[in-house]
C-alpha cells in the first residue's frame, strides 16, 4: 500500500505542481469548504475557473448520477474510454464496464449514497482533482460474490469514506480516476468480518 501511495504520488507529481491558490478567508489554511448532496457548492472567488467547473462536475457525478444510478450521464465527469482503478488493484476500462463495477453495491444496499464531499481540492490548472466523502448504506439483500459464493443480508449500515483522484483532459471529463476506500472496514461495519 506504501508503495502505491509513493508510486501515485509520483505520478500525481504533488510534491512539483502547485495546488490552487490560497483558500478564502474562514476555510482554514490549505482546506476548500466541503460540499454536501442538496446544496449548492461554495463559490470561491479564489480557486481557478477550471477547478471550479471539474470539481461541481465530481459532486454531480457522486450526489446525482452515481446516488441515483444515472449511468446515462455518466459521460458527463467520465471520458469513453476512462480507465478506472479500484481499490483491490483491478481496474476497468470504458464507461459500460465501470457501471457494471458501479452497480454492485446496490445489488446488497438498494440505499447506497454518497451525500457528502468533505474534503475537495486540486491543481490549479484542473487537471487533477481529489475527494473526500462517504458512502453509506445498509445491507439488506444477499451479497453475491463474483465466484459465486453468497452472503446473506444482516440489516447492518456502513459509513465508509473513500477518495477519488481524478485526471481530467481538456473537454472537461475524466480519463482516469483512482478509487480508495477499505473493502475489510466494510466487511467489518456490514458484520460479516471480525
């Protein structure tokens, strides 16, 4: 895991590009205000017009399209031939292929959200986004695992956070996005691991 977070960063090159410009008055040193499903998001007279647009788009994509299972506008935040990598280390390519990865969680928590976005930021040029937020839900229907096994529903929720780095190109949707959460805290929170 070290290894990928260096590997990333490397890639990300964090440590040589600037993150936007220095935050408002009351957001606190280096923090952009969170953003929740419902409300408008913060103006910022200070972040980049750019990061501004790729950043409302992200909340779209998790408060709407992806709460909502919109896949017809997931084209919006996500390029055609988008290559998804997720938190086991497999990755997906093309939009047809990440809704099938998508759509699982509802197969076992027709409630899966995310509602939140409490930590949202990137580089001043938009190229790079990064999120912070919550998925939430409960699990009240049986889990079938890919080879077949099933796990059956203990009404128990989960409140797991996760993070997305995303890679925009020009037209203002994402060729690749990076996805980070902890499948053994969810076993864990759904009661089905110790």
């Amino acid at each position: 895991m070290m290894r990928a977070a260096m590997i990333l960063t490397a890639a990300l090159g964090l440590a040589a590009q600037p993150v936007s410009a220095a935050p408002p008055d009351g957001a606190g040193p280096g923090r952009w205000p969170g953003t929740k499903a419902g409300q408008a998001a913060p103006e910022i007279a200070e972040m980049p017009e750019i990061l501004a647009k790729n950043l409302h788009n992200f909340d779209d994509l998790d408060f709407r399209v992806y709460t909502g299972q919109q896949w017809a506008d997931l084209h919006k935040s996500h390029a055609r031939n988008i290559v998804v990598h997720y938190p086991d280390g497999h990755t997906s390519s093309g939009i047809p292929d990440h809704i099938k990865e998508l759509a699982f969680m509802w197969t076992f928590a027709p409630d899966n959200r995310i509602t939140q976005h409490p930590v949202r930021f990137g580089t001043a040029e938009g190229e790079w986004t990064a999120v912070i937020g919550y998925i939430d839900g409960t699990f009240t229907r049986p889990m079938v695992l890919a080879e077949g096994k099933v796990i059956q529903p203990t009404g128990k929720s989960y409140h797991l956070p996760m993070a997305t780095l995303g890679r925009w190109n020009k037209e203002g949707t994402m060729d690749e996005e990076y996805l980070f959460w902890d499948n053994a805290a969810l076993m864990q929170q759904i009661g089905v691991a110790p």
